[in-house]
C-alpha cells in the first residue's frame, strides 16, 4: 500500500508544511502499476511546482525507491507562500482522489505538526 502523510502546521491556516509518501501499492505489477504511477506523478509534480512557480530549492523534495518527501521552506515572499500552499492542497487533493477511487492501495493520514 502506499502511505501518504500530510503534517499540517498548527497556524489558522493549517499550512502543509511536510507530505510523505511511502510505499507500492501492489495494485499490478512494476510498471504496470497505475497507482503507483499516479502517486508518483503526483508527487514530481508538486515538487517541481515548487521550484518552478515559488523558487523553492530542489532540495525541499527528497526520493529514493518507494518514498518521496516534500518539505516547502518558509517563503519570504507572502505571493510565493501563497502559491505553495495552493501548490500543496493541490496534491493532498489529488491524493484524497486516489485513495477514494482506489481504496485498500493507497491511504492518506494527516496529522499537526510537533513545531520542531
């Protein structure tokens, strides 16, 4: 199953400061597998989202085989924070939709940040 983690800060926005994703869903085989597919697409393009629209680093995304994390920094410019947030809702959405058309492949948690 892949595992999608959102942490939310504990603001009156309740700004995604972390999304983690873990996992395979198994749903088909390697490379066959649109689940798994769809959870990566979402993922790329939340991070290169980031970096091209708010000039967040490259570094705010990391991955490795069955996992992707994605930390937006704290933007100085309000209008680039503002577009990240937007940026971030965006995937936990998108995220939400996977995991509704295809329950038992793909979960989302969200939980509130510990502030360290």
């Amino acid at each position: 199953m892949v595992c999608v983690e959102v942490t939310r800060n504990g603001g009156p926005e309740g700004a995604i400061v972390n999304l983690k994703v873990r996992g395979h869903a198994g749903f088909a085989g390697y490379g066959d597998d649109i689940v798994c597919a769809a959870a990566s697409a979402t993922a790329y393009t939340a991070a290169g989202a980031l970096t091209k629209l708010c000039g967040a680093p490259r570094g705010c995304a990391k991955e490795r085989d069955g996992f992707f994390e994605i930390k937006p920094p704290a933007f100085k410019n309000a209008d680039d924070a503002y577009r990240a947030g937007i940026i971030m809702e965006a995937a936990y959405i998108g995220y939400k939709q996977i995991e509704a058309s295809y329950p038992g492949f793909l979960s989302v948690t969200e939980k509130l940040s510990d502030g360290g």
